[in-house]
C-alpha cells in the first residue's frame, strides 16, 4: 500500500480503467436488448404505483413503504425517475443497470490500486469479478437494480475509508488516528451518509460496520476501543432502515438437528462452488432431496468450509487470504439458512454479488505474488491458461444475458437446465409469459374469430393451456393457478370453461380470490 496508489490520475490506470468499461459493456451487451421479465419486474416496475407520477407525494409514499416485504426506497425512486422520463421502455433501465455495474467494477480496480495491488493485478481482479456469469442475475434483471446500485454506494464508502487511513495511517505513520477525531470528522460523515445510501438502496448492506472492520485489521489498525466505537456509530445509522425490512420478513426459524447445519453448510458450499465452478446458473436452485454427510452435494459442501477453515489457519498471517474469506463470510452471512422455510429460493445468484469481491481481489494479488517467479515457459502457459479462463466467462456471461431477454427465454431455461423444475410456479411463470407475448393474442384472436375451433388446433393454446393444467395437477389448490387458466379461457372468449376455475378459486379462499379476481 502506498499513498501512490490511491490516485487514478496516472495514465496505466486510465487506459486500465477505460479497457475494463469497454470489455464490460462487450460481454452485457446483450442485456441491453432483455425486455422486463414476469418476475417481479411488474411489482417493482411496471405495476408499481409508488412510482408514478414523479411528484414529493409520491417520493414520500415510496420512503413510508416496503416493496415485496423489502425496503428499498434508493432502488424504488430509481425506477420512479426512470419511468417519469423514459416510460416503460425497458432498454433505459438495462442501460442504467449496466452502467452501475460498471461503476461497481472500476471501484473494485481503485480499491486494489489502493491495497497495493498493481495495475494489472487490480485489473485482473475487477475483470474477473465484471464478466463473472455468476452476476448476470444482478446486471440483467431489471428488479436487481438494487445489487448494483447498493454496490456503488458500498464501495464508495470503503474507498473513502480507506484511502483516509492508508494516507495517515501507512504514509504518515499516524497510528492513532480515528474517524472520531476533528481530521476524520468529514471522512466519518461521508462513509456514513454512503453506508446509508447503500442500505437504503439494499438491505444486505448492513455488513458495512463489520467490513470496515475488516479492514482496519487489513490496514493493520490497532484493535482498541475507539475503534469499535466508530463501527457501532455507523451501524447505528444503518439499522433502523434494516428493521424494517427485517420486521416484515420476521418468522420463527425452525432448527433440527443436524439438518439445519447441514442446509447451512449446504448453502456455503453452493455459493463457493459456483464461483469456482460456474457450469449453470438458475432463477430456482433446489436443496438436496436426502441431507446427509453421505449426499454428494452436502458432502462436497462440507469438505469446502472445512477446507476453507484448514486454509485460514494455515494461511493466518496472510491477510489477503484472510481478507477474500472474511469479507465473503462477513457480506454472505445473513443469507446463509438453517431451514427451507416458506421461500421457494433457499440461494440465489444475486446474493453472491459484493460478496464475491473479496475473493476476485485475492485472485489479482495471487498473480503480482507469483508471476515474478515464474520461468519464461511458464508465463506463457499460464497466459493461455488465462486467456481461456477468462474466454470462458465471457461466453457464459454473454449467453446468460439472453436467457433473461424475456420471460419465455428465462422460464423455458430454468425448465431446461435444472432437473427438478417441475414446481408449479414455473409451469405458471412460463404459461404466463407466453400469454404476453404478440403471438397469443394473434391465436387468441383466430380462435375467437373461428379459425381454430379447438384449442388442440393451435399449438401455441394448446402449449399454454398444458402448462396451467401441469401446475394445478401438481398443486390441485394453486389459487393463482385457478385465476390464471380462468383468464386464459375467458380471453378465448369460452365463459363456460373459465367457470370451473372460477369456482374452485372461491371455494379455496373466497377472501383473496375477491382480492384478485379475473378480469
């Protein structure tokens, strides 16, 4: 670390910094042509009336309210300023989306220039961590603007406490110096005020207070007193805006013994693998049906966090390594679960987007650690073994981008890709996103006009109505499968077919279905 490092006006880091923009905008290109997708793009965006119109009434109801049980007002009045002045068009948002992820891969590349990195060891990490498929879900989706944008204001504010003790602490040697005194007064008020954009935009930002933490320990900092008093300061700033999203998501967690640590060592394990490993990414990952030490994939997750726990002791006087593993088990601890519980999404891809920083900055010091030492044969073995790597993950980033172009592609691949996918959502998401494609409403059309006499005569009907009739012989009580296919027929212009489900859907619960009855 040196005082050097904290500039971006050298011109190595310029270039570095304009070719990681380029690269990234090439491997998302993609993403730039999705449409919004039938999953929770319509709450958050296009049937969210918290964002529309843009007026200090609405600003105030998007800061009184929570989203899908989320707080999130940063994210929400992001989308409010979107759709007041480009409307629905889904492009802008994508723009938008892109454009954050970025911002997020340069501040990666600063924080390394600022840790000591070199310019293409920092490079390297930021690259490794922008084209990771294992972020399209946070880039590509629309509703995960909350990822990126979050991440911006996160990593703002631990490049502005950083380089606020690198400078004092590393150049001048101030080894007492502390965010409460009256020279650190400014950098404290900006790392609060950004920690609590941060959480603002996501709730998952909470872990700031532990990551500053970190890094004091990374700096070097002499654990005392006043430096713990700092982090509770800000976590003080930052809970009451996490309590609500906490309050309404609160349940009683339910912990069997050793299932419970097992379902946690499972989800470790999936999010170590899939970095390392990222074969197939999903909207819907499923738990192992038998959990047990003996089930491969509970087996292989816990071989990784006793392999993970072996390396820290080993490597213990390595920061950097304990640097990459704390900061991913400080960032991705709060998503870590002891049951299945109510939610159909254990893990997600999305959860595994900062926390993964930690990890690529490692991957970056590695390099600059060993390339030094390595014969003229070997570099250019390792710079294929790069540059197919890197290949690697830009073809998988690039087509994950197109499985979110709309909702058919995304539910179709989720059908496709994962062996288990016969839940009845995905029966429901997939029928319904065909339903708003131009193509149903051209056969809706015929077949009200005659052309087809049956629904068998249209392959498109027939698809459609397959899928709702899979997921209500799966879930024969499915309220909102009864709603749909009653919409479906009703479209068709067939009341007499819409009537069953109707009916099925009041005698299930009469109250919600009033709620949300057909059109």
């Amino acid at each position: 670390m040196n005082r050097e490092n904290t500039s971006f006006y050298t011109r190595g880091t310029f270039f570095a910094a304009l070719s990681l923009v380029v690269i990234i905008f090439f491997v998302f290109f993609p993403s730039l042509d999705n449409q919004f997708v039938n999953w929770d793009d319509d709450i958050h965006v296009t049937q969210n009336h918290f964002i529309q119109p843009l007026s200090f009434k609405t600003i105030q109801g998007i800061f009184l309210s929570e989203v899908n049980k989320t707080y999130i007002p940063l994210t929400v009045l992001s989308f409010a300023v979107e759709r007041h002045f480009f409307g629905l068009d889904p492009f802008m948002y994508h723009v938008h989306n892109l454009l954050l992820h970025s911002a997020v891969v340069m501040l990666i590349f600063w924080l390394g220039r600022i840790f000591g990195l070199s310019v293409f060891a920092a490079w390297l990490a930021a690259l490794i961590f922008g084209i990771h498929p294992m972020h399209v879900e946070s880039v590509a989706w629309v509703t995960e603007r909350k990822d990126v944008l979050y991440a911006v204001f996160y990593l703002l504010a631990m490049v502005t406490y950083s380089r606020f003790f690198v400078r004092r602490l590393l150049d001048r040697g101030q080894k007492d110096v502390s965010l409460l005194s009256r020279e650190g007064l400014f950098p404290l008020t900006c790392v609060v005020a950004l920690g609590l954009l941060s959480v603002l935009s996501k709730p998952m930002a909470l872990s700031l207070p532990f990551i500053l933490l970190l890094l004091d320990w990374k700096m070097g900092r002499k654990m005392s007193p006043v430096v713990l008093w700092e982090k509770f300061l800000i976590g003080a700033v930052l809970v009451p805006a996490v309590l609500v999203t906490f309050s309404a998501n609160l349940r009683a967690v339910t912990f069997v013994w050793p299932d419970s640590i097992l379902i946690w060592l499972w989800c470790l394990g999936f999010y170590i693998r899939k970095f390392f490993w990222p074969d197939v990414f999903t909207v819907f990952y499923f738990a192992p049906r038998h959990l047990s030490v003996t089930t491969p994939a509970v087996a292989g997750s816990l071989f990784s966090a006793l392999a993970m726990v072996a390396s820290l002791w080993y490597f213990r006087k390595n920061r950097w390594f304990g640097f990459a593993v704390c900061y991913f088990m400080f960032s991705v601890f709060f998503l870590l679960r002891f049951d299945l519980g109510r939610d159909i999404q254990v893990v997600a891809d999305r959860f595994m987007y900062l926390p993964s920083m930690g990890i690529c900055l490692w991957l970056g010091w590695l390099v600059q650690k060993y390339w030094p030492a390595l014969s003229r044969g070997k570099r250019v073995v390792s710079w294929f073994l790069f540059a197919g790597v890197l290949l690697i993950l830009v073809w998988k980033t690039y087509h994950q981008c197109l499985v979110w172009r709309n909702g058919v592609s995304l539910w179709t691949h989720q059908m496709q890709a994962e062996s288990r996918a016969a839940m009845p959502i995905i029966y429901l998401k997939l029928a319904e996103a065909m339903v708003q494609e131009r193509t149903f409403e051209a056969e809706a059309a015929k077949y009200r006009g005659g052309v087809y006499k049956t629904v068998e005569e249209s392959s498109y009907l027939r698809k459609v109505r397959g899928l709702y009739q899979k997921a209500l012989v799966l879930k024969p009580e499915y309220l909102h499968g009864h709603r749909l296919l009653a919409e479906f027929y009703l479209d068709l212009g067939e009341p007499s077919l819409a009537e069953p489900h109707i009916q099925a859907g009041i005698r299930i619960n009469p109250d919600l279905w009033n709620k949300i009855s057909v059109n």
